[in-house]
C-alpha cells in the first residue's frame, strides 16, 4: 500500500483543504488516516464502521482487548453514543476541545470492538484545528489509538508516523509537531467514585472542583479498568529505558550500561552539566521545565533508536501537576536490570 503524506499545518490553502477533504472521504470509505492532535499523532477511522475499526487493530498490531478513544468535532456527536448527565456537560464546558477523555455507559450504536466488550466508551473532543476539521469532514465519530505500532513511543510528529506505518495505511495529514507530547488525561464518570484511568496535562487537581474525590486507577476505590494503556507494555523504545532521579545515579548507570553498547541520556540542561563530557546526552529541558519534558520525551526515545542505543537513561521527574503523567509513561517504557 502506497502511503501519502499531506501537510495541513495551516489549513490555509487550497491544497491543504483538500487534503481534508480527501482525509474526509477516506475515512467515510472505511479507510485509515493519520492524523494530528494536541496530545500525539491519533490513526483513525469511523468509529461506527466494524471493519474500518478492525483495521485499526491490524495495521497496529494491537491487542483487540485494548479499548480505543472516540473523538468528536461537537456534542452533538456525542449523545447517539454515550448516556450524558449534568456533570458530563460541566466536563465538557471547562475541558472541550482539550486532552480530556471522558469514560461513559456506551449506547448499542458503539461496536464492541471500539471498546473491547465493555459496556462504557472512552470520548473526547480534541483541541486541534486539523483534528477537528477532518472529523467535520467526515461527518463521523472517529475511532483512534496512538498512531505508532503497539508498544512504542507515541508519535509527536508525522515523521514518527511514516516511520511506524509506512505501506499499512493509506493517508498521513502532517500538522507538525503536537503540543503536550503525552496521551489524554482519561477518567471513569460511569460510577459512584469517579476513577482517574490514565494520568495526562488535566490533573486530578483541575478535576476536583467538578468531581470531588477522585480514585486512582489500581486503588481499592478503582472500579475497572476500561482505558487505552492500562494493560500493556506501552511507550517503549527498542533500546532498553532506564531511570535516575539525579545525576549520581545516572553516572552509577553510565558506568553499568556503557560495556554493553552504545547508550543515549535524557537529562535535563542542569543535570546534563554534570555529566562526563563524552556522554550522548539528548537536553530535553532547561530545569523545572516539565511541560517541556513531556512533549519531547517520545520523541527522544525515537532518536535513541535512531541512534542505535542499546540503552536509555532518562532523569525523572517530580510526581506533582503534568510530573504523574510523564512519570506514567516513563514506568511504563521502563526496563529492569
């Protein structure tokens, strides 16, 4: 299968417009595009359309037990899918368009397959113009995981993209680069105790004024786990990923790591300052910058591999605001010596 890959960063051309169009089209087809938004790069396909969700599965090489996110271009949209009440309304004034994916009692209209047999479907509405318009274009709800092959660091960019799935999928529209760099924040309203699945830039903090307590997927509060990301190895370059809280033990794993081949560090401008001098250092951040951090984290896994590392170390991060997050995704690339 021959892969096309249109820029749409502006929207602001004729070419640019109808490659939505085409994007649109495809999508209607029962076809698969790629397509950006402000979290990572999404590979999407009619959420309502079985066959076109299969293939979703197969050209990522997922487990077919790994729910997939809706998105949407309205609420409009979102009622023939899922059971609405007042807080989903007050979700979605203080968070849509955003990285906000909310988990709700799913209607006889989503397949199965899209949510791998339970009875509640993963929704958001994404906060980009691109996603936004090639969902309007296609007049449906579109079904889309990370798209990347299963397990590996998030695509940032659609270089990223044409890397993973090149010849499996059709149409890649390149928005440039994503602005957080990790997945959605995704939580669990179809309860009585709402339960935050996965963490992401919406916090449990920015959630409480709306919805109080809220249990940590794993904790005895939590109820089930119904989110993307959850069960699976996740995130993971080819190099084995390791991880220090400063700057002693990333040397401690220099001096362990480097007799067995080649090895990258991701550190921040700080910490990298304290390094031996001939160490491959990626700079991901000035210190404290975290946001920052998060979006380039994926994208640093990516050029280790570009590298031919055989061992990452990355410098971790305070557990606090986008800190959970990006510790989520860390822990989960992570490998043991």
């Amino acid at each position: 299968m021959e892969t096309m890959i249109k820029k749409v960063s502006r929207l602001a051309t004729t070419e640019e417009l109808a490659a939505i169009e085409l994007a649109g089209q495809y999508i209607r087809e029962g076809q698969l595009v790629a397509f950006p938004t402000e979290t990572v790069y999404g590979l999407g396909a009619d959420a309502l359309n079985e066959a076109a969700v299969a293939a979703i599965f197969a050209a990522k090489g997922r487990p077919a037990d790994n729910p997939l996110i809706v998105h949407i271009s309205d609420l409009e949209m979102l009622s023939p899918l899922a059971e609405i009440n007042d807080l989903v309304y007050k979700l979605a004034d203080a968070f849509w368009p955003g990285p906000l994916t909310l988990v709700l009692p799913k209607k006889n209209i989503v397949p199965d397959i899209v949510t791998a047999g339970l009875d509640s479907v993963a929704v958001r509405m994404p906060d980009n113009k691109v996603a936004l318009s090639l969902i309007r274009a296609a007049g449906r709800p579109i079904a889309a995981p990370s798209a990347n092959l299963s397990g590996r660091p998030s695509p940032t960019e659609a270089a990223h993209v044409a890397h993973d799935l090149t010849g499996r999928i059709p149409l890649i529209l390149d928005g440039g680069a994503t602005d957080i760099g990790l997945e959605s924040t995704v939580i669990d309203i179809c309860g009585n105790m709402p339960t935050l699945l996965r963490p992401g830039k919406v916090t449990a903090a920015d959630l409480d004024p709306f919805v109080g307590e809220v249990a940590m997927a794993g904790s005895k509060e939590a109820q089930r786990p119904a989110a993307p990301g959850m069960k699976y190895t996740h995130y993971a370059p080819q190099a084995k990923v390791y991880l220090a809280k400063d700057s002693g033990q990333i040397n401690q794993l220099i001096e362990q790591l480097q007799p067995q081949g080649k090895l990258m560090v991701i550190a921040t401008e700080m910490t990298a300052a304290s390094l031996p001098k001939d160490t491959d250092v990626f700079i991901i951040c000035r210190h404290n910058d975290w946001e920052t951090f998060a979006r380039n984290i994926f994208a640093a896994f990516r050029l280790a591999d570009a590298k031919g590392a055989v061992s990452v170390v990355t410098e971790t991060v305070p557990e606090q605001g986008i800190g959970l997050a990006i510790m989520n995704r860390l822990r989960k690339a992570e490998s043991k010596l």
